[in-house]
C-alpha cells in the first residue's frame, strides 16, 4: 500500500482558493486511482472528486463541480485538488484516498487537512 499524506489546507475567505497536495509514498502510485473526500463537523465523510489512474478520467460531486479541479502528477507520486470559489460549507477536514484498480473501497487513506473557510 501506498502512504498519503495531505498538506494545503488553512483559513481562507468565502470566495477565496486552495490548493491541497497529497504526496504518495512508494513506487506503485500510477497503479492507484486517487480520490479526495470531506467531512465536516458532525456529518459523514463524503466524496469529492475521483480521478483514473492515468488521469484522463475525473469526476466529481455535484456540490464542487466547476469549482473544485483534481489533477495528479505520476512523476511526483502526487494528486492535488485545486478549490476555488470557496464557501462556508466546504469547511472540513479533507481526506486523500486510494485504491488498486478501477473499483472497489478506497483503502488507503491520508490523516486529513483542514479547510475552513470564513464567511
């Protein structure tokens, strides 16, 4: 299994941008589809934004679409997720996940890095 650790997150206003990193240890990365996902305080982890292995596929939650972007780089063993027009409701602790293959859980998972966005 691959490790993840995420970094990016801070305090930023309404309106504002971020952009988060999750760096990959290991030399399987490429193997990985990548995806990032959210929990805020007292609600479920929810999903974000996926992206294949290649990178050529992504998608995305309906509540970030057009406003959240999320890219990797195979070389750098990292996939980030670039958050624009931020709002008071994307503030969350935000999770880097993997897994081998198309399908299937996610199973490997980074500590978190908090967004929180100022209204």
């Amino acid at each position: 299994q691959v490790q993840l650790v995420e970094s990016g997150g801070g305090l930023v206003q309404a309106g504002g941008s971020l952009r988060l990193s999750c760096a990959a240890s290991g030399r399987t990365f490429s193997s990985y589809a990548m995806a990032w996902f959210r929990q805020a305080p007292g609600k479920e982890r929810e999903f974000v934004a996926a992206i294949s292995r290649s990178g050529v596929s992504r998608n995305y939650a309906d509540s970030v679409k057009g406003r959240f972007t999320i890219s990797r780089d195979n070389a750098k063993n990292t996939v980030y997720l670039q958050t624009n027009s931020l709002k008071a409701e994307d503030t969350a602790v935000y999770y880097c996940a993997g897994r081998l293959g198309s399908s299937g859980p996610y199973d490997c998972w980074g500590q978190g890095t908090q967004v929180t966005v100022s209204s």
